[in-house]
C-alpha cells in the first residue's frame, strides 16, 4: 500500500525529503503556485483542492499539472458532485473522482460515462457499514483512501493508496504513537521524558541515523526533530514491519 503524506509548508515537504519519503499529497488552497515546487523529489504526487477552496482556480492549475489531481468535490450530493468531476475533466481529463456517502452507489453514476478505473474514497453516510461497502466495490479497479490514515494497518484490499496528515501530530499536539510501544509526549524545552524518548530511539537507530536525528533534540522538543519524530518512531517502522517499506520510502 503506498501512503501520501500530505504535507502543506515548506518545513513539512523538507522533512519528507530528508527521510526519503516517495508520496506526497499536497493541498492546492494551502499551497497554491508552490505545489509544482513541492512535487520535485517525490515519486508519486497527488493533489486535491481543499475544504473551501476556489474552484475556477483550482481548475486553471491543474490543466498544467502533470501529476494526479482529485477533483473539486461536493461531499452532501452525489449529482453535484458528479456534475464538478465532469466539469473538471475540460481542465485534465484523468481527473480522480471522489466517491462519498455510499461508495457503491455513488461508484454506478459515475462508472457509465468514466473510462478510468483510479477512484478516491472520501466521506461515508455509515461508517459502520465501511467493510461491507469496501467489499462491494470491483477489485479491477484502484481506490485511494482519503484521509483515512486509519486503514493503514488494516491493509484493506480495496485500497492501493491512502493519505493522512497525522504524521505532523509531533508539531501539532507535541506528541507521537511509536510503533510497538508507547505513545511519547513531549514537554517544553529539556521537559520531555527522556527516558522513553531513548527507549524509542534506541529501537529505532537505522531510522534516526537515516533522518540525522539527535535524540536530545527531542528531549529539548526542537521544531524540526517534532516533525521527524513520527516518521522515524512510527510510519518508517511501521511500514518495514508491514512489509511496504519500499513502496512509501527511498
């Protein structure tokens, strides 16, 4: 399963970089102009409008844009919805559709007139009635799962790709999951607890050497070491546990 890391500053993409992410996601209302810099380095790149964004606009940019693009989405109505992909396709006719409340329905009024087989699942009327629909949906076709970080685990065979933005959670809520272990949160400057910071980063040493990671900049909760510590404690781990390492890093 390949994982996009949606990333929308400068100082996220660096980090990417540096720990040889190959997805990305990047999100038009936030990046604008940027994306096309943003996209250099990675192997897979996808982009979507975002919540709120101008549609003119996003359509202008993705008619140069080479790499995949989502198309501008009505999440509440399946017709209009339908009615923006379509629209999108004048702009850049691979244009990625986005099925929402339910993923079979909404599949059957967009399959008649889309000879593409790549769709984005996004918002469920039923989130408990997600695996059987997930189930439901042809296995010749490709799903990318949007901003559902929690299927990673879950290796759904519905689903070739996802995104998630969880992996900033180190600067955004000064905490990280580690995988196989437990959760870090990290303190103001030399607060931390440095004990389970070396625990994690005693695991972990090929990936902190491959970020050039000093644990103490944890401990002293740096911005930059914040924002790698979920790559190198959980999503780097993970995946080489999961067996997809090589789809989601260099």
């Amino acid at each position: 399963m390949k994982f996009y890391f949606n990333a929308n500053t400068k100082s996220q993409v660096s980090a990417l970089r540096r720990i040889g992410a190959k997805n990305i996601m990047l999100t038009h209302k936030f990046v604008g102009e940027r994306a096309t810099r943003y996209a250099n380095g990675f192997d897979n790149i996808m982009i979507g409008p975002g919540f709120g964004a101008d549609k003119g606009k996003y359509h202008s940019f993705i008619g140069d844009w080479e790499f995949e693009a989502l198309q501008y989405d009505d999440p509440k109505n399946v017709i209009n919805n339908y009615k923006n992909w379509k629209e999108g396709t004048e702009y850049k006719e691979d244009i990625i559709p986005i099925l929402h409340q339910n993923y079979p329905q909404a599949l059957s009024v967009f399959k008649p007139n889309n000879p593409g087989k790549r769709y984005a699942l996004g918002k469920l009327e039923n989130r408990a009635a997600e695996d059987i629909q997930l189930r439901q949906l042809p296995t010749s076709y490709s799903f990318h799962g949007l901003a559902k970080g929690r299927w990673t685990k879950n290796r759904n065979e519905a689903v070739d790709s996802i995104d998630s933005s969880t992996w900033t959670s180190g600067v955004r809520g000064r905490k990280t999951d580690v995988w196989k272990g437990q959760q870090i949160l990290f303190g103001e400057k030399g607060k931390s607890n440095s004990s389970m910071i070396q625990l994690a980063c005693q695991k972990n040493l090929i990936h902190l050497s491959r970020a050039g990671l000093d644990p103490k900049d944890l401990v002293n909760g740096e911005p930059t070491a914040l924002l790698l510590a979920p790559l190198v404690l959980y999503y780097m781990p993970m995946f080489e546990s999961l067996g997809c390492y090589l789809e989601n890093f260099k």
